[in-house]
C-alpha cells in the first residue's frame, strides 16, 4: 500500500459531491444552538468589534477532546487544537503533525512519523508521546471520557474496560520507538484508521493536561490555529490566534467570540442588526423567508448533519425482541418525512434514506432490502402496530424528549401528530429547557422516553455515522451509541467493511450494515440537514466545510 504521503487519501466522489453542493449556497447544523442576547455577552476585556462573533451553546462539560460529542464543546475543540491530518472544506485529507502514515498490508499495523517543530501554546513540544499519552488515557475506563470507544480497534483496549484497572495503565497496542515515531498496532484491520485520525478525540494534549484534567478542561492548551483566552459560562468563550501553528488552516482574522444563546431567534435577531457574524442555524421563524432578507447574507448547500430520535431498547413495548421491532418498524412507516421537509422546513432539509448522508461516498440512496422502512406507509405501519399488539397489548404513552433552546418543536410536534393520527395513539413532544438539561439525562441513561440525536460529520467515511452510533463497542457509555443498541449481525458487517482495503467491497459491506439497521432500527432517521445559514452584511469570506459549519479561520469583516 502507498503511504499516505505518497497519496493523500484523495477522495474524488466526495470532492464531487462537495463542488456540486457549493453551486447553492446554505445548512442547518445538527447541534443544538442556545442564544443569550449579545448585551449579556461578556467581553472578557477583549475588543469584541475585532472579533468574528459566532453562535454557539453552553459546552456539556470541559474543552476535552475526547471527553466532547456534542457541537457546543464541539465547535470550540476543532480549532484549539490539530491532529495528525485534517479534511479541508473540499473533503481532501492533509497531513497535518504527521509526516507520513504507512500501513501494512492488512491494515492492522501503522507506523506514524511526526513533523518535528509542533508545539503546544505553552511552550511544550508535540511528540509521539503526546499522542500516546493521550489516547491511553481517553481509552482508561477510570477516566470515562465520552468518546473512549474510537480507540475500540487498537490493541489493549479490551483490557482498559476492565473497571479494576490501573488507572495509570496504557494501549499495549502503541509504541514510540522514539519522539517522532508512533506505531499502532490494532485488533482487527481497519482501513478507514488514516481517515479516522481527523477526529477530535485523538488530538493531542500537554502533560500538564493529565495532572488535573477538569481544570485543564476549563482552560484548554491546545496546539491549534487558535489558542483558548476566556470562558465566561453561559455567556461566550473567546479564542485568538496561535502564531506559532504550523498547519495548513491559516487565520484571517483577530479572533473569534462564540457567544451562548439559549433561543436561536435571538441569535437571528442579533445577526439582523449586525450585532452577531455568522450563525451557523437559521431558527425556524425565519427558515421561509432568510434568503430573501436583505439584511443578511445567506447561505445554502448540501450538508451531512443526520437528524434522528433515539428509542431505548430499555423502555417498554421497544426492547431488542419481535415486539419491538415491530413498534419501531410502524412508528417510522408512520411519519411523512416528505411533507415534513417541505412544510415544516421549506426544503432545507433531505428525507433520510439510509443512515449517513449525501456527502459520503458511501451514501445510499435506496436501501433495497430494508429500506421501505423508511418510507411514509400508513396501512403498513397500522398493520404492523397490530401485529406487535397481538404479542403484548400497548399501554401508556409515546414521548419525544427534546431540547427547547434548538429550534426542535415544530418537528417533534409534527412528527408526534402523524404518530398519534396514524398508530392511534398519545404521542407527543417532551421538552428539556435546554441542551445540557436533556444530554445529562441521556448520558447518565436515566431518560424514560425516546429522544431527539443527531450526528454532525467528522471525517468523511460512513464509518463515522455507522461505528460510534451504532457499534455494540460504543454502546454502555463508551461513545455515542446512547440507545445501547447491540447487535452482532451489524457488528459483523461492520468489522467486515472496515478490513476491506478495496473500496468498493468495502461500501457493499457498509451497505449491508445499514440493511441490518433499516431492519432494527435503533434510531428513527428522519433527515439530512441543509446548510442554512446567515452572516451580517459586512462579514467575508465564509465557506462551510462537510461538518455544515463555517470555516471560522477564513471569515474577516
């Protein structure tokens, strides 16, 4: 196999499918956005009219990479920090604090060689070390970071899930043969690992960051294109640039403020009177009318955010048995995602089809085995509910938790009507004042209802939807599979996909894995997001990339 040097993992339908995309020009981001009104914004001293003001919500816990799978820590972390390689706006890989990634023919060992120079705001140089550190102690079962699971395919992870384990214990899977070598070895083969080193769990921290990591967390040093500031809680977090970054991600400006609101119409309103920059999510208010408003600059493409809701297998009438297959089944047969798309949103959004997005090569847009299931089929899903009564009669009710400062009402709201009218039954929405109020709950598994998710792209491969989602290694808290879904079948295809180094076998096994969750249904997809998105009229330069966010570094005013 080439290194990744020699090929820099080019990935042409992507890049495709990007180009087309940027001929329209807007999307919806998947997290979910909280807007204090900008007189509450604290300036933490700095010159705010210098900065480039982006909306965001309060983080759910501390600037930790690998302790972050949520957008409001999420949008922070991606510029604090760089990993081994980066994907542009254009879906093209570029090596970053790698030099080079060699594989070797069954892609079960890499040998990493770093770029000497790379250093960490304070002062402290990037090493094999520091990567090495890093991911053993976000794989550590005492230290129960969110996104353990994406360190599940290297050697010695199994045994860092033992709850009696030394907390100072490592991946036997990782060697530095000296400071700028790291080799890793895995469990099984996984030709996605070279795609899978952009995402933020496997950047980089300082030694310092291990010697008290909640307070690290409150004041990150990262080795990004910017470098942390302030945190005023529930009001903004400041970054400004690092001059001495040494990646491929330029900064353009002074700096950027993103600001917490707690309802996206006052994010909207702020960006209307020019007290706001960019907002990366179009509140639902002004979804009919922003691209006409001429007090904004708007923007609207293609995007990957996948919008789903979670049903516990732990809830009754829904576990992992014939019942609940067949409830699931009718419940998505229930929903008219195409009417929902268009009335509720304008055409911002695209009716799922599978469970990843149009701008992965991956993507399906016909799922032939399963994925009538997807499909809006009244008489069917009527069918079915009865069926599933026959096994055990129904009893209570059907709620959608949600947060309310995210702009999710007006969906959930129609979705349970179509549920009610269709399956005869008492269905609705279930609000949570805010984001955090309702990822505690589903975090800590005490959430007795089924619950709004989505996913926002991390690097360009239907791995990153179908793995942390859905992996029975991400299930139990150890990733983002937060219905703990856990099946064997879907694992195995998974596993299969993954140890393809051939391209197209390896998209036949992913399309196999998703026949397996048409057919369970662990989430109910509903759609992709659209970017739709506005900027003040002074404000240049802004580009989303395949996240659906803006690319901060490149806007000026």
């Amino acid at each position: 196999m080439p290194t990744l040097k020699e090929n820099e993992m080019k990935n042409n339908v992507f890049r495709r499918l990007l180009a087309m995309a940027a001929a329209g020009a807007m999307l919806t981001s998947i997290a979910a956005c909280g807007s204090s009104s900008s007189d509450d914004t604290a300036s933490n001293g700095s010159d705010s009219t210098s900065l480039i003001s982006v909306n965001n919500s309060e983080p759910q816990n501390g600037l930790i990479p690998s302790d972050t799978n949520e957008m409001g820590g999420g949008r922070v972390i991606r510029y604090l920090f760089e990993g081994l390689v980066s994907f542009d706006a254009k879906g093209k890989q570029h090596l970053e604090v790698a030099e080079s990634i060699t594989p070797n023919e069954d892609a079960t060992k890499y040998t990493i060689k770093l770029k000497k120079g790379w250093k960490f705001t304070n002062g402290e140089a990037v090493t094999a070390h520091s990567f090495a550190d890093t991911w053993s102690f976000a794989a550590n079962v005492k230290n129960a970071q969110k996104t353990a699971s994406r360190f599940s395919t290297i050697k010695g992870y199994d045994e860092l899930q033992d709850p009696n384990v030394d907390p100072k214990a490592t991946l036997s899977g990782l060697s530095t043969p000296d400071d700028y070598t790291l080799v890793v070895e895995l469990n099984k083969p996984d030709s996605v690992f070279p795609t899978k080193l952009a995402h933020q769990s496997m950047f980089p921290l300082p030694s310092v960051a291990f010697k008290d990591i909640k307070k690290f967390g409150q004041a990150p040093i990262g080795n990004g294109p910017y470098k942390f500031k302030s945190w005023s809680h529930d009001k903004n977090i400041i970054v400004v640039p690092n001059k001495d970054y040494k990646g491929s991600r330029k900064v353009s400006n002074k700096g950027i403020e993103y600001r917490v609101y707690t309802n996206e119409d006052s994010a909207y309103s702020d960006v209307l009177s020019g007290n706001l920059d960019v907002m990366d999510q179009i509140p639902q208010s002004a979804v009919k009318t922003f691209r006409q408003d001429s007090s904004v600059i708007a923007y609207s493409q293609a995007g990957s955010s996948f919008q789903s809701f979670v049903i516990p297998e732990r809830l009754e009438h829904f576990g992992n048995d014939e019942e609940g297959q067949l409830r699931r089944q009718a419940i998505s047969m229930a929903i008219d995602r195409d009417q929902i798309v268009k009335k509720v949103y304008n055409n911002t959004k695209t009716p799922a089809t599978d469970f990843t997005s149009p701008l992965v090569p991956e993507y399906v847009k016909k799922l032939e085995q399963n994925g009538s299931n997807l499909k809006y089929n009244a008489s069917k899903a009527k069918e079915l509910w009865r069926k599933a009564n026959a096994i055990k009669p129904w009893s209570g009710n059907f709620r959608i938790a949600y947060n309310a400062d995210g702009g999710h009402k007006e969906w959930v709201d129609a979705v349970c009507n179509q549920i009610k009218n269709t399956l005869d039954i008492d269905a609705a929405g279930e609000p949570y004042a805010t984001f955090s109020d309702v990822r505690n709950q589903v975090t800590n598994r005490t959430i007795k209802t089924a619950f709004r998710a989505g996913w926002m792209l991390d690097y360009p491969s239907a791995e990153d939807y179908l793995n942390p989602l859905y992996a029975s290694s991400s299930a139990d808290g150890h990733g983002s599979n937060d219905g703990d879904y856990k099946s064997a079948e879907f694992d195995k295809l998974l596993n299969a996909a993954l140890a393809q180094t051939d391209v197209k076998k390896r998209t036949e096994d992913f399309t196999k894995a998703q026949e397996v969750l048409a057919k369970d249904l662990p989430v109910i997809p509903l759609w992709n997001d659209n970017v739709a998105a506005a900027s003040a009229t002074n404000v240049k330069n802004v580009s989303f990339d395949y996240t659906n966010l803006p690319t901060y570094n490149t806007i000026t005013k």
